[in-house]
C-alpha cells in the first residue's frame, strides 16, 4: 500500500508536469456567445437567486472559469435574452431541461439513456432529484432530499418493505439507495464491483466474498438476491421467506432429516457456513 | 491500521502544506447541535434493540463548519445512537481534494420469538477512507482511495457440535484493508477510465463454548473450543471503462478481471465430555487443515445506442461474466477418545480434497425505441446463455442452458404524471438448479399523477409468474407486488401538512407444500402492508415545531404484525445563533402471533444548537 502511495505522489506531483486551467468545451462554446445575460444583468431582478447560486456547490465550481460563471445563468434558463428585454414568466424557462444538465455532466447524461433507459422512458428529469443550483439541497451531490427520500418518491413498493422489521433501515450513507444502485445507471466502479456480480453487497459483507472451498452453488450462480430480500423482510437475516425451512427445501427436497421435529427446521443451526465453507462440504462451521 | 495511517498521512502530506491554510478572510461557518436523550422501553428491550439499538445519552446531533473549501460534518458521536459519521472535506490548493471520512455502525441481535432464539450477538463495524484527487492536468484526472474496514464484537450461534446443536461463542475479529487508483482521460476523443484496486480481507478465528449443555437436551457437555487459524483473501480488481458519444451515437464498454486468491490455515479444536452411570469421558476433534482456493473473474459489456431517425432509437447491450475457482483442502482430522480411566484413543485422517466451480454467463439485448413528444415505446429481444461446471467429489453438474425472452413497453409522461407499463417474457430449455423457473413473465406498470392543489396519487404493480414442470420440481410460482397511495402536502413556506396512505400487497406462492411448516399449505410469503404517515412542520414566533406518525399494520398470512413511530420537535429560537429544542419518539411494535418480541418504547431529550456565521 506504501508503494501504492508513492506512485501515487510521484505521478500526481504538480512540480513535475505544469497545471492547466480545467477546458470545459461547452462551458467555454456558450461563454463566447455575447449576446446572452450576464449574471450581473439578471442579480438586477434576482439578486437572491444569484447570490444562492454563487455560493453553492455549482457556483463555486463555475466560479474557476470566470466566463463559465458569468453566463451561468442562460446555460440553464432558455429565453433569457427575450427575457432581459420583457421580463415574463412566459418566455424564460423556469426549470432547465436536461441538455443543459448534460452540457456540463456529460457522462451522467450517456449513462442514463445507455444504462438505465427506464428513467429515461419515464420522462424523468434532473431537476426531479437534484435540486436547481440557486435552490438548498439537503442532501449530498445537490439532490432535494435526502438521496433515500428522492428514491422512495416512486419507488413506493421498496419503501414499503424499508418499513418491515428488518431492514437496511438507516437509509443514509453508508446504506442509502446509491450504496447499492446507480441512479444513472451507470456500472459500478472497480472498487464496489469486487466480482461484478454481488458487488454491492460484498461492500459491507466482505466476510463472505470467498473464494469457498466449498461454495453454496446458488450463491455463486445466482447471487445474494437468489436467498436475500435487501430492502426489508419479516425475517431477520432478511430472506426472501419468513422461515429459513421454507426456503431451504424449495431446493433441498430430499433431506435425510425429521422435519417434523424442530431441530431439523433450522437447517442453519447446524448447516451455519451456508454461504461457503472452507472445512466441510455440508457446510457445517468446522 | 498502522499502515492506513501512514498512508493516510503521505496523502495529505502530498499536498503543499501552505496551500492546506484556509484564506485568512475567510471566516468559519455552521451549525453544531448537541443534545442528551433518555428512553423507556417496556416489553422486549432486545427486541427494540435489534430494530433501532438507540440508547440514553449524549449525541451530538449534527455539525457543520465550512471555511472556504473546507468542510467538516458530523453526526452521531456518543453512545446514545447507533451510527456515527464524520467527513472531512477540502480543497487544500488548487486542481487539488481530498477527503477523510468515518462511519461506525453498531449492531445487536437478539430475538425471542424468532425461529433462532439462541442467536444472539453485538458488534461493531468502523469504516475508514480517505480519498485524495488531482484535476491539474488537461488530459486526465486521478484519485487515491484508501480504505479500512474492521469488524469487532462477538456473536453466539448454533452450531453443529457432538451429533447434536451446541451454542458456540465467536469474538469478532476482521478488518479488510483496500487502495484504489483511478485515473480518467479528459481530452481523449473516446473517455478511458481506468481503475486498479487491491483488497485484503482478514478473518481470525476466536471461539469457545457459549454454554456446555446441547440445545436439544442431549446430556454430553460442550466444555472447550479453540481456534488458532487465519483465513486471508486478497482479490485485486482490474477495471477499463470506454466512452464515446456523438450527435447520433453513444457506446460504452468495460472489462474487469479480478483474480482472487483465499487461504485458511490454523487449527480448530472442540471437546465434548460424555456423561454416563456417574463416569465421564471425554471426546476431541482437532482439526489442522489448510483450505486454499483461486478464482479468477472477469467480466465484461458493451452498451451501444443509435438515433436511426428524430425519435427512433436501437439499443444494444451485451454482458459476459466468467468465474473459475480452483480449491482444495489438506490436512488431518484427529478424533480422540478418552475413556474415564485416563486412557485414550486417537484415530486420524488425512484429508485431501479438490473442487472445481466455473460459471459461465453470456447476455445479449436488442431494443428500438421510439419517443414523440410526451409518449415512448419500446421492445426488443433477449437471449442469455449460462454454463456451470461444479466438482465437489463425488457430486458433479455440468449443464449449459440457452434462454431467450422478449420485452415490450410503453410510457406517457405529461405535465401532470407518469404513467408506464412494461411486459417481459423469457424461458430456458434446461435446467441448472432445479427451482430455476422455466418460463417467466413479468408486468410491471406504475403511475404518478399530480393532481393539483397539493395532491398527488400513485400506484404501482408487479407481477411474476413462473412455471416448473412438475417432472422437475413442480414449482408453480407466482409473485406479486402492488402498492397505491395518496398524498397531500400543503406548504406555504412557514407551514407544511401532509398525509402519505399507503397500500402494498407482496404475495410469491410456491405451491411446494411442506409437511412439518405449513401442514395444510403451501409455502407462502404473504405481506400485505398498509402504512398511514402523517407529517407536519410549522413556525409560530420564535417557536417552531415538527413532527411525524407513521403506522404500518401487516395484515398477510406470514406474520402479521403492527407497528407505531410517532415522532416530535419543539424549537425555540433564543437568539440569531442559538435554539433550544425538545423532542419526543414513540415506538410500538406488536406481533400478532407472538407477543415475545413486542415492544413500547419512548424515548424524549434536549438539543441546543448554535449557529456560527
């Protein structure tokens, strides 16, 4: 991990090659067009807008290219020199569409309609999470809410089974919805996908990435998902049935046990490796 | 831990000590809100321990201090709740971040009426990063991230012991330790990122006997376990990212290859004494084996969009993923018998065991799309292909199976809501495992309208049907999730009202009928959740009051329970800078089946909280 950091130190050192000024092409297209408002022409009417904007998150980051900032507000706003001229709520655009979102974040833009065409489909915008750059977010990366909140706003069955009694309830970090998806659908990085497939929840449970000796075959095929309900279950290892029987012998018709008696229904009491064991192939704890 | 500090301090240090000074104008910021809280709980203590383990104490609520580009947050810190986070963030010179963040999560289990009333447990997980990066450079980026995560506590579980379940205690004792390296082309015509991590996980086995006598009454006693052995894993991650865009055409692509390898080795031993007519013997197992395993994974995809004409679009996705692992287990089983008399018998065996995995998955998808104005469809088609090779001596599986499938939807998103639904098709002809469905359909469909003046209804449905043949397994499943609700919000600034209902209906019936869980039924997961929240926030003078109630009743056939969470705050604002609040929580939690695991919890405080401007 030393060597790691050395690397890293001689690779990113600013000494040994000069820093350059960050070029945002479309930033830097839509500055040199004169004819729109200045930021100062529009603080005239929306002096508070503009102050918010300025202080926050996307008006610190405009604020290292002077000209990026200085048309910041008709980046976002369509109309403005109409309305400089007639100020009117009909012709300026009061939320931005999601082109002027993506003149900047560009990358986020492409991975929605690449990898996740169903918000896409659905018609919904940026400004449907992230709040607009003038208005308060409460939560992280500009988004109106906490990113949980934002999530649940539609996806109401998942926020039904956050209310069962087991749940990765604290629905903020380090379990917020975006620990686990993507809401740009954009894949995981390296690091969360440790084995691409149950990366999201080898994050936290890196106990049980293996490689087993003797793996529980389901798990290596199918997944986490193939046992585990993650958003909320009445069980308290979170399985996708109340009892740990019922789901076992989905499978395991055959077992050579008593069934009938109790001992033998809590198959994990005495088969507790089940996610792969290093010592038995019955997957006992050894 | 002694090395992620040192790393930790060699980041920060990599960056020029003068520019880590904030500009000296610049004054601080923020919030920082203490408080202390008490709490009754009556019924299950464990109970609610399992569900919120929320305790008496002090905690400061949040805290937020800014200067410049330096930012401190935190939450958590004290006994009282069961996370903890801190972050702190900067900029300290220019082209320059860098980040250090905490978390800590507390956890305990211990259910009385859960099938499991011997698991038990309390532990604690802490989590560190620091993360540095560096945008000087025109044609890249690059961050460093370092991470270490540790696990402590102990647990106690059933455990296969003396042909018979025991109670073992394990001390909790891992860490996992990670670095990360990223680096993304900016100016590239295609976007390159690359991404390399290394991973160490650490597992130390500590056990011992939780309590000598079996679970199922059996006389011998659980009188010793130990456990000397190590598991390692270490699993370095490759990944490249490739992206390109224009006017008319989006691809992406990605390749991550990991080889994992994993070794255990150490010893493990357990000793049972056997009672009989007034003597005792004694009965040993040590284990002495080493277990090691190599797995190499790689995957990849490759997504591609086209705009064929203004509103047409072809979509194509293609995954693979391919997973071999390689595994054996050497060494010797030592049983030992030691009669009453002192003398003993030792029988040993060698063991010598390999296994082999290998999966093997292939994916392919064709969409078009069409899109005008507020309406989009789409279908296209699907086709996968799965192998897996399984050797676990004598067993073996060696199947491959083809599987095609067909999509179709469509959706309206106006001024006033959305509405969308979809169908999904797909079949195989062979099986691996044989709960597998066979053929599998899907409707899925959801709308949200905004009706106006505060209102706004949802709805929202899934529903799966799947079908085994009963040669194979006779599974007849079929899942379904529904959910509808309504809402109202009034907010005029200073006030704001509002009422959630909700209804969610999850029903997976499996018609596998087992004799001894459900003697007349088959195996049915059944919730059907109806949840109330009520919630509002209001100023009056100086006072300013918040406040929520939510109730969830399941009425499903699983295990029908009803739980309440009312929750106020009452703020008085004592000056620009400081407020003093009260607040209030109740908790009730009610099995109907079961009454050990209910709950009634209050829990009420003071907060102060000052504001530095």
């Amino acid at each position: 991990m030393i060597t790691i950091v050395a690397a890293w130190l001689t690779l990113a050192s600013p000494a040994l090659l000069p820093a350059q000024p960050p070029q945002n092409p479309a930033a830097v297209a839509k500055a040199e067009v004169s004819t729109v408002p200045a930021l100062e022409e529009c603080a005239g009417c929306h002096d508070e807008q503009s102050k918010a904007f300025a202080a926050g998150p996307h008006g610190r980051a405009m604020a290292r290219d002077a000209k990026a900032l200085e048309r910041s507000c008709a980046t976002c706003h369509e109309g403005s020199q109409a309305h400089v001229q007639n100020p009117s709520k009909a012709n300026i655009r009061r939320l931005p569409r999601d082109s002027a979102c993506a003149s900047c974040h560009a990358t986020e833009s492409r991975s929605l309609l690449l990898g996740m065409p169903a918000h896409k489909r659905s018609g919904v915008a940026c400004v449907d999470c992230h709040a607009a750059g003038h208005l308060a977010a409460s939560g992280s990366r500009q988004v109106r809410t906490s990113t949980s909140e934002a999530c649940m706003s539609c996806h109401k069955t998942e926020r039904a089974k956050f209310e069962l009694p087991f749940a990765h309830r604290d629905r903020e970090a380090p379990m917020s919805c975006t620990a686990c998806h993507s809401a740009h659908g954009m894949r995981r990085t390296a690091r969360l996908s440790l084995l691409d497939r149950n990366g999201a929840c080898l994050e936290c449970h890196t106990e049980l990435a293996g490689p087993f000796v003797f793996p529980h075959a389901p798990r290596e095929a199918g997944g986490c998902l193939s046992c585990h309900e993650p958003h909320g279950s009445t069980n308290p290892r979170m399985l996708t049935r109340h009892s740990v029987a019922e789901l076992c012998m989905e499978c395991h018709t055959n077992v050579p046990h008593d069934i009938v008696s109790a001992r033998y229904r809590r198959c994990t009491g005495c088969h507790s490796a089940i996610h792969g064991s290093n010592g038995d192939k019955r997957l006992f704890d050894r | 831990m002694r090395k992620i500090a040192l790393a930790v301090l060699m980041i920060f240090a990599s960056i020029p000590l003068a520019a880590q000074t904030p500009p000296q104008g610049d004054p601080w910021t923020g919030s920082i809100a203490i408080g202390v809280a008490g709490q009754h709980v009556s019924g299950s203590v464990a109970s609610f321990r399992t569900e919120n383990d929320l305790r008496s104490g002090l905690v400061i609520d949040h805290l937020q201090l800014r200067r410049g580009d330096t930012e401190l947050v935190a939450s958590g810190i004290g006994n009282a709740e069961p996370w903890l986070h801190a972050a702190l963030r900067l900029r300290p010179a220019e082209h320059w971040t860098a980040s250090i963040t905490y978390d800590r999560r507390r956890s305990f289990l211990g259910l009385s009426g859960s099938e499991f009333p011997f698991t038990t447990g309390q532990w604690h997980v802490d989590r560190w990063r620091a993360q540095s990066g560096f945008d000087g450079w025109s044609f890249a980026n690059l961050s460093l991230a370092l991470r270490h995560t540790s696990r402590d506590g102990s647990s106690n579980f059933p455990w296969y012991g003396l042909n018979e379940q025991y109670l073992l205690h394990r001390r909790l004792n891992d860490t996992m330790n990670e670095a990360a390296f990223t680096i993304v082309t900016r100016t590239l015509p295609v976007q390159l990122a690359l991404e390399q991590t290394w991973t160490e996980y650490r597992q130390h086995d500590d056990r011992s006997p939780a309590s000598p006598t079996a679970i199922g009454g059996d006389p011998d006693l659980f009188t010793a376990a130990n456990g000397s052995r190590t598991d390692v894993e270490r699993f370095p991650t490759s990944r490249l990212t490739a992206t390109w865009g224009s006017d008319r055409a989006e691809i992406a692509g990605s390749f991550l290859y990991s080889p994992a390898r994993s070794r255990g080795s150490g010893i493990t031993s357990s000793q049972f004494d056997l009672l009989s007519a007034g003597s005792t013997g004694r009965v040993q197992f040590v284990d002495d084996v080493i277990a090691s395993a190599s797995r190499n994974a790689s995957a990849g995809n490759l997504r591609a969009a086209w705009l064929l004409a203004p509103g047409w679009t072809i979509r194509v996705l293609a995954d693979g993923r391919d997973t071999d692992t390689d595994a054996s287990l050497v060494g010797t089983r030592l049983l030992r018998m030691i009669n009453p008399n002192g003398s003993s018998l030792d029988l040993t065996s060698a063991l010598d065991t390999s296994t082999t995995y290998r999966v093997k998955d292939e994916s392919a998808r064709a969409e078009l799309g069409w899109a005008r104005g507020r309406w989009s469809a789409w279908g296209g088609a699907f086709t996968a292909q799965r192998s897996v090779d399984w050797n676990v001596d004598p067993e073996r599986i060696d199947v491959n199976r083809h599987a095609t499938g067909e999509v179709a939807g469509a959706a309206y998103a106006g001024p006033n809501g959305r509405v969308s639904a979809e169908y999904e098709h797909g079949s195989f002809e062979h099986y691996i495992f044989r709960t597998d469905p066979a053929k599998t359909d899907r409707l899925t469909v959801r709308f949200r309208s905004v009706v106006g003046r505060g209102f706004e209804v949802h709805g929202e449905g899934r529903f799966d049907w799947a079908k085994n043949p009963v040669s194979e397994s006779g599974l007849d499943h079929s899942s379904r999730a529904e959910s509808a609700g309504a809402g109202w919000t009034s907010a005029d600034g200073h006030q704001t009202f509002g009422v959630d209902l909700g209804w969610t209906k999850l029903r997976t019936v499996t018609q596998l009928t087992l004799p001894a869980v459900a003697p007349d039924n088959p195996s049915i997961y059944d919730l059907r959740l109806m949840t109330t929240t009520a919630y509002g926030r209001s100023s009056y003078g100086r006072f300013r009051f918040s406040g929520s109630a939510s109730r969830v009743r399941d009425n499903g056939e699983t295990w029908p329970l009803t739980s309440w969470n009312l929750r106020g705050r009452l703020a008085f604002v004592v000056s620009e800078r400081a407020e003093l609040g009260i607040f209030g929580e109740k908790w009730k939690y009610d099995e109907r089946r079961s009454s050990l695991d209910d709950y009634d919890a209050t829990r009420y405080g003071v907060t102060v909280q000052w504001r530095i401007r």
